[in-house]
C-alpha cells in the first residue's frame, strides 16, 4: 500500500541508486528500507543491487537522528 504524501514537504528524501538498472529514485527516508527491499525482491532475486547513494550514506544517519529528534521533541 504506498501512500504518497505530496504535502510532506519537509521530509527528507534519500537517493536510492541501482546500477543494474542505471536509475536513481529519491525515497522519503521513512520509506527507505521498503524502497530498496521492494525493488531489489521484484527486480534483483533479492539481490543487494539497489542501495543508498553512496555519498549520501554518511548522512543518513543524521537525517534519521534528525527525524525522531523532531518527533519525540513534540512530546
Ligand atoms: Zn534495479
């Protein structure tokens, strides 16, 4: 069920980058792990193809601690 939320606006997006197929798709960060696990099961076997850009990996991280940082500072 994928439900794009287009007024999300400040939602950081990630760029998945999959040189099997030569493409580069920008998830939100919530839906990383899905992106990347349902790309490489339908097109890769399963595969580790598909994976965060790499010069952007470092800063996942970041944006992660980012993220939960803003929601539990809602509390
Ligand atoms: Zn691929």
């Amino acid at each position: 069920m994928t439900n794009t939320n287009e007024s999300d606006e400040g939602a950081p997006r990630v760029p998945v980058v999959c040189p099997d197929c030569e493409t580069t798709s920008r998830v939100p960060l919530s839906e990383l792990a899905d992106a990347i696990d349902r790309h490489n099961e339908q097109l890769h076997d399963g595969d580790d193809v598909a994976a965060v850009d790499p010069d952007i990996a470092d800063r996942i991280a970041d944006l992660a601690a980012t993220d939960l940082g803003l929601l539990e500072g809602d509390q």
